[in-house]
C-alpha cells in the first residue's frame, strides 16, 4: 500500500489499472485529471472531493481516460464555478453525490457534469443550479441508471436538467429528474 499526500499525485502515478482509496476529504485548487490510457478506479469511500475555482479552470475532475468513481461526493463549491467531472473518456460514476456550483450571481456556472465520451452514472445524485448533465457531440453517450437529478435553481434563472448537443445523447433507465 503506497500513500500520497494528494490526489493529483495518486492519479499520475498510476501506470497500470490502479485503485485509489480516499483516506479524507480533499478540498482542490486545480484539476485532477486522468490520462489518455490511464485506468484508473477512484474509491472516494465516503469522503468528499471539492474544488473552489471559477469555471473557466475546468473541473474537479478530468477524464481522458478510463475511470469509475464510487462511493462519496464530489462538490464545486465557488462561485460559477467548475464542474464536478468533465468526462472526454471512459466513465462509471457510482454511488456518488455530485454538486454543481452554486448561485453564480447572474452569470452561467458549469454543468454539473459535462461529457464528450462514455458515461455510466448508477445511484446517484446530481445537483445543480444551472445545469446538471451535458453531452456533447457525435458519439457522446451519458446513461442514468436509478439516479437522481436535483436543480436547485431560482425562478427567472435559465436551468437544464438535461442538456444535449450536436447529436450527445442521454439515455435514462429509472430514478428521479426533476427540473
């Protein structure tokens, strides 16, 4: 058992398929990011990942690779903030809460989660005050299975629970979405 003293360095080392086990909660100030060829399975076991940055430095977590996240919370928490994952790869989310960022004084944060690849999210819950899952262009497929989308939106404020563009698609089988 090896241990890092941070995400980031915990995901670069990993050189073959690789479980990472959250041992607390990690509050970011920059991307993780998961490589192109990377396998990688993110425990976060109970714990929570938050990032606190605008929206324009990405996501929490980033994936060109192929990753399964189970078992805890992903939040952005500043103000327009990021996004919880942006997913360009392969995706599984399990059992996971994500937070979108919250109130962004009259500007357009993040969607919760953005794709452009193959996404998989099963039991989980997504919450957003503008939008809660995107999938985007030609090939991109995000499938909610028994999950729940939650906005926490104001009235007068344009929000998507949903949102697909140039051919995404979203594929839903069962839970609770609700705009």
């Amino acid at each position: 058992e090896v241990k890092y003293l941070t995400l980031a360095e915990a995901v670069a080392a990993v050189t073959e398929n690789t479980t990472i086990t959250m041992l607390a909660d990690v509050e970011l100030t920059s991307t993780v990011t998961v490589a192109k060829g990377q396998v990688v399975t993110l425990n976060l076991n109970g714990k929570t990942i938050s990032g606190k940055y605008h929206k324009n430095d990405g996501a929490i977590i980033k994936n060109s690779g192929t990753l399964t996240i189970t078992g805890g919370t992903i939040s952005s928490t500043g103000e327009n903030g990021g996004s919880a994952v942006m997913n360009n790869g392969t995706m599984i989310i399990e059992d996971v809460t994500l937070n979108g960022a919250p109130n962004a004084n009259g500007s357009w944060p993040s969607y919760t989660v953005n794709n452009t690849g193959e996404l998989t999210i099963i039991n989980s819950t997504i919450t957003s005050y503008h939008g809660a899952v995107a999938s985007y262009g030609e090939g991109a497929v995000v499938t909610l299975k028994d999950s729940e989308i939650d906005m926490a939106g104001i009235p007068g404020f344009t929000s998507h629970g949903i949102y697909t563009y140039e051919n995404g698609k979203v594929i839903v089988d069962g839970g609770t979405y609700a705009n």
